[in-house]
C-alpha cells in the first residue's frame, strides 16, 4: 500500500456520488453496487475531494476545524477510502 502524498489530486472515483440522505439523516455514498452511509467526519472530508490535493484538503479542514488537530486521522481516513475504491488519487 502507497501513501496518498500531500500534492496528489483526489476525487470521487467514477461511478461514486457524495449526497445527503434525508430518511437516514446522513451523507451517503452512492456507488452502482450499493451505498456507504458516512459519519458527519468522513462526509465533510469526501466533500473537499473535488480535484484539489491532499495539502490543500488538510488545510481547509484546520481552518474550518481550527481547534481540532485532524490531519493523522485525515490522512488514514484517505488511504482506506483510496483502497476501498472510493477515490481517485492523481
């Protein structure tokens, strides 16, 4: 297993889509086998990847989340959503 590196741009993989659920009252991960129902930190992560890269990811999340210190978990939570298919990593 590779590490998602700090200039890598991550996406949605192909055939994912992130949306709100309103009869789970969750974000969900939809996909053409299924779906992956997100805690609100998982979906506010996914939200952000849209193209920009890992750096710029973290970045934004400190400074929406300027108490918390998140990037170790940030970063694991990449490299599972990475090997579970869900991204696209570039």
């Amino acid at each position: 297993m590779s590490t998602v590196v700090d200039a890598a741009k991550v996406a949605l993989a192909p055939g994912y889509r992130l949306q709100w659920e309103p009869a789970q009252q969750a974000h969900v991960l939809l996909y053409p086998e299924g779906m992956v129902s997100l805690n609100e930190s998982a979906a506010e992560v996914l939200k952000r990847c849209d193209g920009r890269s890992l750096l710029a990811l973290i970045e934004d999340l400190q400074q929406q989340y300027p108490d918390a210190d998140l990037e170790a978990d940030v970063r694991e939570f990449m490299e599972v959503a990475r090997d579970e298919g869900w991204l696209r990593v570039d």
